[in-house]
C-alpha cells in the first residue's frame, strides 16, 4: 500500500504538455500559459520541502528555431511567475540536442533528450536525491522512461500529448508503474495528508 502521507524528495517535472501548455517549439516568454492549478499546487509542494525540477527536451535549438538563451529566458520567466505566488523552481535541466538536429553543435545525438537519462542523472547529483524518494511526471512516456528506470514514483499526465501516450502506455511492461492522473493539479491527491493550506 501506498502511504498517501509520504511527500517525495523532488518531483521531476517535464514542462511542454505538463507545467505549460505544449506551444511546440515555444520560442516567446509572453506566449506562456501555465496549465489550471499547477502554480499553486507548485508553490504548496516548495512550501512543504519538495523540490521542483524541471526536466525537458528542447530540440529547437538543435532545429536552429531559437538558441540556448532563448530557453533561459523562458525559464526566468516561470521562474517568476512562480516566486510571485510564494514558490520557487529549484533547478531547470534542458535538453538542446536532436539526432537531426541542424545545428554545428546541437545536432547529433546526445545523453540527454529523453529518454536517455543523462539530465535525470545531473539532477540526482546536483541535488543528492534518492530517486526511490522521488516523484517524476510528465505527458509522454519518454519523460517518464528514465525515472521508472532509477525506481521513481510515475505519474502521466492527460494534458498534452498525455492522451495518446495512454494509449501507448498499455503497450508497455512498465504499465503497473504508471499513475494516470487528468493533470498535474491532481498530484495533491498523493500528498494531500502532508500538505497544510
Ligand atoms: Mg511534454
Ligand atoms: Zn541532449
């Protein structure tokens, strides 16, 4: 059984299609648009102890659609967004690589576009997680891949592309290991017990 009282260490956090609405290839700080209750249920989690990582792959830059500060800024800006409700973001991990990819260095393959988990490794070393302890979520099965293979907690999301990855998801050995939440906001429901208002 599940003890619904335990919070996790950290919470691996994918962005496009979890956090934010998936504007595919978001390349503009002011085309943000955070999904239903996630900023709030963010700042309960940094409130109680739980650290926010944000985990994801950024082929544009690979693509030569925008470049590495263009993806900074974008975190600056949620970065913000979240401190003026109380929160904080603890780390942000992209990826900037894609196999075909055009640019000189982006392009090519890499240990880190997930599934590969070269980001999930950064951010157990930087943070001293225990991934067992950990909580990893996001909207395609790719984002959940490397963590269910380092024992974390798995949650899809339906937002997204979270609703034809449920479908994928039945295909998979790893089924069991999987929680389908509607969304983020539904998180609360597993930490409901540890988390005061
Ligand atoms: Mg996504
Ligand atoms: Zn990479």
């Amino acid at each position: 059984m599940m003890d619904i009282s335990a919070l996790p260490q950290a919470i691996l956090c994918d962005r496009d299609g979890t956090l934010i609405e998936d504007e595919h290839f978001l390349n503009d700080p002011t085309k943000i648009r955070w999904i239903d209750g996630v900023k709030s249920l963010l700042k309960r989690f940094h409130q109680a102890g739980v650290k926010i990582l944000v985990i994801t792959n950024q082929s544009g830059v690979a693509r030569d659609y925008f470049g590495t500060e263009t993806v900074e800024t974008i975190h600056g800006q949620l970065q913000t967004d979240i401190r003026e409700m109380g929160g904080e973001i603890a780390d942000f991990y992209y990826c900037p690589h894609h196999p075909d990819g055009t640019h000189p260095v982006y392009g090519g393959l890499c240990n880190c576009r997930k599934p590969a988990p070269g980001m999930f490794f950064n951010a157990i070393k930087d943070h001293q997680l225990t991934p067992e302890l950990c909580w990893v979520i996001g909207d395609r099965l790719r984002d959940l891949e490397p963590g269910i293979a380092l024992g974390m907690r798995a949650f899809l999301v339906q937002t997204g592309a979270g609703k034809d990855h449920t479908k994928l998801l039945s295909e998979q050995a790893y089924q069991t290991q999987v929680t389908v939440i509607p969304s983020f906001r539904n998180l609360l429901t597993f930490a409901v017990a540890s988390l005061s208002e």
